[in-house]
C-alpha cells in the first residue's frame, strides 16, 4: 500500500514552528503510514491559533470519483483495533456512497475526514459529507429528508437518536431561502455528543437572523461581532452543533478569494486583524501566509511521491505534477462567556497543470 506520508513529507517543510511542534511534526507523518495515499483527493491540516503551544490536526478529502469512493468502501487503514468501530461505520457509509442507485450515491459530493491531534492512539475520525449542490431549478426529491432517514442512520450505527432528529428538522426548516447545507458532520471524540451542521451561502444578516430563528443560547451582539469581520472576506460559512436544541459554541469560517489578483491583498488584512485582537500572533499570520505556494515534481528530482511520479511518467511532459498550498480558510469560534478562538485550515491539493501556469508562482 502507497500511503500519504510522502505527500505530507512533502508539505511539512513549508509549515513553520510557529504553527508545529516537532513531535507533532512526527505524529503527522505516523498518522499518514495507516492512510492509503488513493483514498486522498485533497488534505490539510488544523492549525489552532493563538499564544498557547502550537497545535496541528489533520484532515482529508475524498471523492466525488467513483473508483475513490470505492477505494474507501473496501479499504481498510493501518489504525489499531481501538477505533475499528468507528471505521466500521465511515466504510458502511462509503459502500452506500459507492454504489449507484443509493441514496448517498446520488445526494453526496464528498467526504472529510478529520483527525484530533496529538496521539495517533487517541485520533478518534470525525466525519463530514458533503450534499451535492443542487442546480437552480432541479427538482427536489425530499429536500434534505435523506440525511436524517438515508445518511446519519449509517453513521449512529442503525437509527438516528430522537433528540437530534427534532434539532435538525428545526435547523433545516429555519434555513433561509439560498442558503445551502455546506457539509455535515460527526465527531465521536469530543466530550459532547453533537451533529454539526455547516451552512453557506447566508449574509451576515442571514446568519444573525438564522442563529435567533434556531433559538441560539448566545444572545444578542453576533450582528457586531459579524459586522467586524465579514467585511475582510468574501465568504462565510456558518457551523452550529445540534442535539436537541442549538449548543452555545458556533463558528464562521472566513473565505478569501485569493486567486482573483483583486482579492489577493485581502488574507495579509484579514490575519493582520486576527494579530491585532490578539486571536493569532504575528508570527503566525507570517506563517500562514508563507505557507501559500506550490511544490513542483521538477525541483523534487528522485524523491517525488512514488505513485504520483509512476502518473507524470504515463502522462509525459504535457503536464506537470503540482502540490498547490493554500491556506483555505480561518475559522473563529464564538460560545458566551468564553473568549473566542481562531484556527486556520492549510489545504494541500495535487493538481495536473501546463508548467507555464505557475512558471512563476512561489515554491
């Protein structure tokens, strides 16, 4: 089996101490040895922000190819029996997403999956699906009756426990014309039981409205709270966490466009801001931002990852392969009572390119 860890060797370098401890550094690259490198379409990593000690997670993409989402279905990774349960279950779910005719078959875009770092012993999977984006006009069949009857039956192991059932259904009958049900998920490893819920395509004023129509228990000065950031980005996405009733901690992940040459000066703003009110040092906003780039096979000579170079030589030299580095976006938490707390995802994403078009990108 091709793992990860050649495709996370390669990456790690361009990630600084400011953002990694050394152990975490190899926790990293043990936790890819139990990855098949096939699974992945796309992985990143967590990165807490903030004075403590630095702390990186781990998450990966899958999907939506058939043959990648078959892999899943019948793959095993190189864990030991403590989380085999779990596995059981995200497998149960990728051979329904694989096969035609499913309901996940035909609703599901993607799949992430996300480790909590340190110990890989202790790495409990949380688990994201994706719903397929629904194009204007379609035909609705059900809405999003299929993630409560089709979806997280599978992922509670059988039938999806009342409580959350009642939460969801009040969640998705209060989301606002346009928004969309970004992704989905579980994480069985945290000390409350929780689905979390991500929306997209909400305005700020959406989402003050949404979080008083689902009852949020943080009261009133989110409004504020929005009207400070938002405008650094283009997009938002909300995440709630749902049980019974709406839970106090929420989070809205910030986007920035950056590949549009008029919003490349918006991340080195937005994460100056995130410095100056103490949610990220400054050497931390220098690292994210030192991080973007790309990894070109051509400057790796006899150590690009193995199953990538076997491709690049099958495909000749009209393509390029390319690890591209984004930083994909920030996330910052909000619960009453505590104080906030930021985190920035680091994505890393091969790509097949025409060589010129990043002749003169940074590496």
């Amino acid at each position: 089996m091709q793992t990860l860890t050649p495709e996370i060797n390669l990456v790690l370098p361009f990630i600084t101490g400011d953002l990694v401890s050394p152990p975490a550094r190899q926790r990293l690259l043990e936790l890819g040895e139990a990855i098949p490198g096939n699974w992945v379409a796309q992985f990143g990593f967590e990165s807490w922000l903030g004075a403590n000690e630095p702390r990186l997670d781990f998450l990966f993409k899958a999907g939506p190819s058939v043959p990648q989402r078959q892999s899943l279905a019948a793959g095993k990774p190189g864990f030991g029996p403590a989380h085999a349960g779990q596995w059981e279950l995200i497998s149960n779910f990728c051979r329904l997403w694989s096969s035609p005719g499913s309901a996940l078959f035909e609703n599901v875009h993607d799949i992430w999956v996300e480790f909590d770092l340190p110990g890989v012993g202790h790495a409990t999977p949380g688990f994201f699906f994706g719903p397929r984006e629904r194009t204007p006009g379609a035909a609705e069949t059900g809405g999003d009756q299929w993630i409560l009857d089709e979806a997280l039956p599978v992922l509670f192991g059988g039938e999806l426990p009342a409580e959350p059932g009642r939460g969801l259904r009040r969640c998705f009958a209060a989301a606002p014309p346009g928004a969309r049900l970004f992704h989905v998920g579980l994480l069985p490893g945290r000390e409350t039981r929780f689905v979390r819920l991500c929306f997209k395509d909400l305005t700020p004023a959406g989402i003050g409205q949404f979080l008083r129509d689902v009852a949020w228990p943080g009261g009133g000065g989110f409004d504020q709270i929005l009207a400070e950031w938002a405008p650094l980005a283009n997009d938002c996405v909300l995440d709630i966490d749902v049980w019974d009733d709406v839970l106090p901690k929420i989070g809205i992940e910030f986007y920035v466009w950056d590949r549009l040459a008029a919003h490349r000066h918006k991340w080195p703003v937005f994460l100056a801001h995130l410095a100056r009110t103490g949610l990220a040092t400054a050497e931390q906003a220098q690292a994210l931002l030192s991080w973007r780039g790309y990894c070109r096979q051509g400057n790796y000579p006899g150590t690009w990852p193995e199953r990538l170079a076997r491709a690049a030589d099958v495909l000749g030299s009209y393509h390029e392969s390319v690890y591209e580095r984004t930083l994909h976006h920030v996330k910052i938490s909000f619960a009453p009572g505590l104080p906030s707390r930021a985190k920035a995802y680091l994505s890393a994403k091969h790509l097949w390119v025409n060589s010129r078009s990043v002749d003169h990108a940074p590496v």
